[in-house]
C-alpha cells in the first residue's frame, strides 16, 4: 500500500475531510442547498411567522460562564427581534442544544464559531446551524481576548436563519393566520330575477 508524502498527503486528506462536511440544513422542505461551493440560507416561508413554533435552549456548552451568559443575552436579543417564540423546555415544540468554540486562529487572532442542535418533541434532530469567524484582533486566550463584536454577528446570523426554518415548519403553518379570500374564491354574484 502507498502513503501520499508531502503536499500531496496534504491534498489527499483535505479533500477526504471535505466529504465529512455536513450542509446546513438538514430539512426536508426547502432548505438551503449547495450550488457552486457556496451554501444558500434558507429564506422566510411568505405570509409566515416563526412565532406559532416555539423553541427553547435546553443546554450552551463549550465556553467559560461569562461568555455563556454573554452568548444567551446576544441570542434572546436577537431572537426576539425577529418574532421567535423562546419558552421552558416542558412547553417547548423544539428543543436546542448549544456549542460554542473559540481557538487561537492560524495567523494571529481567534476563530469562533457555534453548533446549535434543533431537536423535535420526539427527541430526533430535526435542523443544524453552524456559524463560525475569525476576529484578526484578539490576542492571548480567545475566550478572554475577543474584540466584542464576532460572536454578536455570528448569533444575528444564526437567529436569522433558525426564525427562517421555523417558518417552513408545520408548527409555524398551522399558526398562520389564514389567508384572505380573493375575488376568485368568492361564491358569484346572484341576481334577482327579471319580471
């Protein structure tokens, strides 16, 4: 059997690695897909509100207490600022698991990033988010070196697309107001009779 060496070993296990990478939905509607190396983030169903499908973090793991709290005070921001439904887990219709990262970055700097786990009542994934940045300015140890300003762009990221996803599913639908009647829908015009 032959090993690669070299700069070729190195291609060899990037693109191995590139085939681990999971897409960021894993919705079966119409999710985000991958077109051109590029992934695409879910739009907002029209005439839909993430507000009828309520969510709550059950667990933030990965980071020291004071970025934890700092994390869940960006986030509650955020997600109230786009209309998502955060509640106790007991009357939760999705439960989120949470994990944040931060890493000293190649070049200076620090790397950050989160998963969250969206899970139904029945206990199976149903969704995953993933964000992650580079903040070129912090120095020393990333959790207490960061410039402020990575993660909260992150979290508005994330909350932007967990209150997309909410929309599409059958939880936010069934929510919707309905929609109004059209002119079509109307039952016809009725006419007295001529005399």
């Amino acid at each position: 059997m032959a090993f690669f060496r070299g700069p070729a070993a190195g291609l060899f296990c990037a693109l191995l690695l590139a085939g681990c990478n999971e897409t960021v939905a894993t919705l079966n509607v119409a999710g985000p897909a991958e077109q051109g190396g590029a992934t695409v983030r879910l739009a907002p169903k029209p005439g839909v509100s993430p507000a009828a499908a309520s969510v709550a973090f059950v667990s933030i793991s990965g980071a020291p207490e004071a970025a934890s709290a700092a994390f869940a005070a960006e986030l509650a921001k955020a997600l109230a600022a786009r209309g998502v439904t955060v509640t106790e887990a007991a009357q939760a219709q999705f439960l989120i698991r949470a994990h944040l990262s931060a890493e000293p970055a190649e070049g200076g700097g620090a790397g950050y990033g989160f998963v969250w786990d969206v899970y139904g009542a029945d206990r199976s994934r149903r969704h995953r988010i993933e964000e992650e940045g580079a903040d070129p300015q912090a120095r020393g140890e990333p959790w207490q070196a960061t410039s402020g300003k990575l993660m909260p762009a992150l979290v508005q990221r994330g909350a932007g697309e967990l209150a997309a996803w909410l929309t599409w599913t059958p939880e936010a639908a069934a929510g919707a107001p309905e929609a109004p009647a059209t002119a079509s829908s109307a039952a016809p015009l009725a006419y007295a009779p001529a005399r």
